[in-house]
C-alpha cells in the first residue's frame, strides 16, 4: 500500500516538474518580430522601430568599432582604407610627423616609451612591457597592422578608436615608421652631405634606452 502511495506521489511530482519544464521553454520560446518584420501594432505598420534622432550608427564614424560591431567589418575596411588613402600619403608630410609624435606622446609613450623600446613610465611602475615597436616584424607590418592595433587594441593593450579620430591615428603611425626609420634608416637614404658626415664618423654604439630624442621637433604652441 505504501509503495503505490509513494509511485503515484513520485508520478505527481514527474508531471508537476515536466509542466515547469514545459512553462519555462515556452517562456523561451516567445512570438516575437523578425527584423523588418511587419506588425499591426505601430502605425507605420512595421515592428521595427526607427532609431531615435542623432543616433550614431556603430559601424561608421569616430567611434566605429570601439567595441562589437554587429554589422560587419568589411564597410569599416574599406572605410579605413580609404582614410588611409587620404591621411597618409606616400612621402609623408612634416606637419603629420609632428602631429604623430605629439598624438604618440599622450597616448602611446606612457607605455612604449618615447623611443618605442616599450620602457614607459607606465611599465616602470609594474604594467607588463609591450613589445618594442623596432623588432623586424613591426618594421614589415602594414600601415594599416598598426592603425588597426591602435583602433582595436591587441591584447593587454585597450582600443582606442573612442579616443583618437582616425586621422591621428594615421599621424601615429606615420611617426612610429619615423621612430622605426630613426635606427635602421639605410644610409643611401640620407641626404648627401648627412651620409659623408655619417660615414666619416667614428662607428658608435646604439643610444641607451630612453637617452634618444626623435629628431622632429615638438610643435610650437
Ligand atoms: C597601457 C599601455 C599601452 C599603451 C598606452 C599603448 N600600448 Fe601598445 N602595447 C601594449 C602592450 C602591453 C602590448 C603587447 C600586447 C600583447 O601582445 O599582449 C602592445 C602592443 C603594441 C603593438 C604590437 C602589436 C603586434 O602586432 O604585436 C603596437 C604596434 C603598439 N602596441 C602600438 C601602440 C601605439 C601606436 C600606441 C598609442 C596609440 C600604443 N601602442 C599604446 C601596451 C600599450
């Protein structure tokens, strides 16, 4: 008697539990709208609702792609290129290096250091030490690898496409190449009377991390 009491409360409890089992899906499984679904419900007849004024779209713009995009990179590529086309042209200007270095020294230096050696003041004081930016394969990199890092951040490094308008951050890349040039420029490069005066030079050693100043100038204010 006292077994059957126990299977039918066991068979209660089983249809109680599979009618929660079964609530808790339907409350999943909701009607809801597709995207640019119809609906009766607004009076424009669609249930997608239009963005409020001045809203920014995610994917173009300033802040584009400072965090998840949902709508893609490839118009953001090409957007980006085309930025690139127009902000860095082949010999770049001065007034780009300046602005690069100056951009560089309020966003990138702390951590990199001035030199690129990545002995910033904010990894003296415990922040892991980013790669120097004149390894082989930072000099072979793209443009478009270093604006991307800058833009999208690489590991412990953060984003910063919130901060720094695409420009400036091609003026930052134009300067990185400048630092980079600065210790492996090929001396067939330099203008005639610099290389005679490099070649009569007695032959020194590399600058000691830190002790080297790029060679443009702070801008004037
Ligand atoms: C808060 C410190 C910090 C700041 C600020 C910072 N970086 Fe970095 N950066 C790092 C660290 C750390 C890494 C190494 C990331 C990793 O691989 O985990 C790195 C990596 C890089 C790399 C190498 C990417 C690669 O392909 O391996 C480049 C290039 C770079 N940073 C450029 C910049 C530039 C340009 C700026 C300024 C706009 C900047 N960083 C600002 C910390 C910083």
């Amino acid at each position: 008697m006292r077994a059957a009491w126990l299977c039918a409360s066991a068979l209660a409890l089983a249809c109680v539990l599979a009618g929660c089992d079964r609530t808790q899906r339907d409350m999943l499984r909701q009607p809801r709208h597709g995207p640019e679904a119809a609906s009766p419900l607004f009076a424009d007849g669609r249930a997608t609702r239009p963005p409020p004024p001045d809203a920014v779209p995610h994917a173009i713009g300033t802040y584009a792609s400072a965090s998840g995009g949902r709508t893609g990179t490839a118009p953001v590529a090409a957007r980006e290129a085309d930025e690139a086309r127009q902000f860095l042209p082949d010999r770049p200007p001065r007034a780009l290096l300046v602005r690069g270095q100056e951009r560089y020294a309020i966003y990138c230096m702390p951590c990199h250091s001035s030199t690129g050696d990545g002995d910033g003041p904010v990894v003296e004081r415990g922040f892991p030490r980013p790669p120097t930016l004149h390894s082989d394969a930072l000099r072979r990199a793209a443009d478009r690898h270093l604006y991307e890092v800058i833009s999208h951040g690489r590991g412990l490094m953060y984003p910063m496409a919130d901060r720094i308008e695409p420009a400036d951050r091609w003026a930052i890349v134009a300067f990185v190449r400048a630092l980079q040039l600065s210790r492996h420029a090929p001396i067939d490069r330099l203008p005639a009377d610099l290389r005679q005066a490099v070649s009569a030079a007695p032959a020194t050693r590399a600058p000691a991390p830190g002790a080297w100043r790029p060679a443009v100038e702070a801008p004037s204010q």
